[in-house]
C-alpha cells in the first residue's frame, strides 16, 4: 500500500491500492494549504455577491427573524499544486491526454478546484464533450460513470450564471471527481455529454426544465416534470418564491417573501 503522504506522481495506478487507500474515491491527502482551503472559510476564494438575512429575500420583508445577518457568500478559488494524493495524477493524466489531441491544456481548464477533500475541473464549455471522452475512455483516467448533471444558478455571478455540474465516478480505480461548465443567462448553451454518457438524457432534460440550460445536442430536449407551457424555470433563484397561491381555510397564504417582516 502507498504513503498516503506521498504525492500524485508516486501514487500507484493500480485499481486495487487506489480503492485501499482513498477509502471511498476521497483524496487520501489532508494536508491542506493556505491556498486550497475552502472559499467559505476566512478571505479565500472568489466572492460573487453579500448575502443578507437567512435567505437573501430581496423583494419583501425577511420572515426569518434574521435580516441583520449578513455575510459573504464566495466560490472556491482556484488550487494550487501539489493538489495533493491522487488528484495530481489525474490532473497530470488529463492534460497529457489533451495535449495529444492536439488542444492546449489551459484552453480547456479553466481552474482546478481542491475543496472540502474533493476535486473539480471547471471546464471551458466548447471543450466539454471532449473532456468528458478523455476522462472515459483513457486507461489511466478511467471515468466509466457520470451520476448526472445538476444545475446551479448564481445570479450574481456576472457572465457565468448557469452552472452546470457533472459528477464523474471511476469504477476501475475507486475515484470521484466533478466537472462544471457554466455559462451566461443571455446564452444559456452547455453541450450535451448524451453522447458519451447515454444516461445523462434525463439528467439534462431535469436541469433544462428546472434551471433554463439549453443542451445542445440532446436527442429529445423537452421538459420532465413541469408542463410543457410552464412560464420560467422553478429553480432558478429569480423565480417567485411559493409559486401558485395556496389557500387554506378560505384565506390565501402569501408566497414566502411577502409575508410580514419580524426584523
């Protein structure tokens, strides 16, 4: 078995001692420096916007009783090297991999994420799909799973709203890694990873229904749980809090941020 203090260079490949020294596909290494620590503790990271009370309620009062806290809301920034365990080996895999495809590595990476234990390659979304075959279908690399894409919305995150993200397991060697790709709500594409992960179809038709990221490329891109005629996307955080009026022994409870302030 390996030191589980060595770095991603000495790491061995084999399946096996990968599944026995991360555990779980977790990132054995916990040494962690200035640099990776988590975007949400002290100044570190990327701040997209101040949040203030419990939810941010920004168009009523706050019914939280909380509309003095305040706080920063940030994004992790991006990891320096040595990531630590095995992420360095299969950073080093990925961009050998794309350099002999003939694409620059920085052109298809936009930053390396190490945060909470957990490693995340933001992605240049023209790349995707070509990232996505790499990470399949290189021995070293090995990413025969995709759990599906989620989408995030930030609205304060200026020319990148949409966020989409891909969760992508490693059967062979025992890994977990995630992707992310995002993009502006005045051009709300994604390329369509169907293709390469076939059960991806569902996953994208959810996201596109819930959050407004168009797929490009998806066989059959319509909505899975919300009408067909249904006006905005339910999960996007713009979209009206409670949604339809529910009433209740005759009297109409408001949406949430419309009800009476206790600040």
């Amino acid at each position: 078995m390996s030191d589980p203090k060595s770095n991603g260079a000495n790491t061995p490949r084999n399946g096996a001692n990968g599944a026995a020294a991360n555990g779980n596909g977790v990132n054995p290494e916990k040494d962690l420096g200035t640099a990776n620590l988590p975007g949400m503790r002290g100044d570190h990271g990327e701040e997209i916007r101040v949040q203030r009370g419990m939810f941010g309620a920004n168009n009523g009062g706050d019914t939280s009783g909380y509309g003095g806290l305040v706080r920063p809301v940030r994004l992790p920034g991006a990891a320096t090297r040595p990531y630590g365990g095995w992420f360095d080996e299969v950073a080093d895999e990925l961009e050998g991999a794309l350099e002999e495809q003939g694409i620059v590595p920085g052109n298809a990476l936009e930053k390396t994420v190490v945060d909470r234990g957990e490693l995340t390659f933001h992605i240049e979304r023209e790349y995707l799909v070509a990232v996505a075959q790499i990470l399949r279908d290189d021995p070293a690399l090995r990413f025969e799973l995709c759990m599906g894409v989620s989408g995030v919305h930030y609205p304060g995150d200026k020319g990148r709203e949409l966020h989409a993200v891909y969760h992508l397991r490693s059967i062979t060697h025992n890994r977990l890694i995630r992707l992310e790709v995002s993009a502006p709500d005045a051009d709300p594409h994604v390329p369509s990873l169907v293709a390469v992960y076939p059960t991806n179809d569902w996953h994208e038709r959810e996201t596109y229904d819930f959050f407004g990221l168009v797929f490009d490329g998806h066989p059959a891109l319509t909505r899975i749980m919300m009408p067909d005629d249904w006006q905005g996307h339910p999960q996007r955080k713009d979209y009206p809090l409670g949604g339809i009026p529910v009433e209740y022994k005759g009297a109409q409870i408001p949406a949430p941020d419309q009800r009476r302030s206790y600040s």
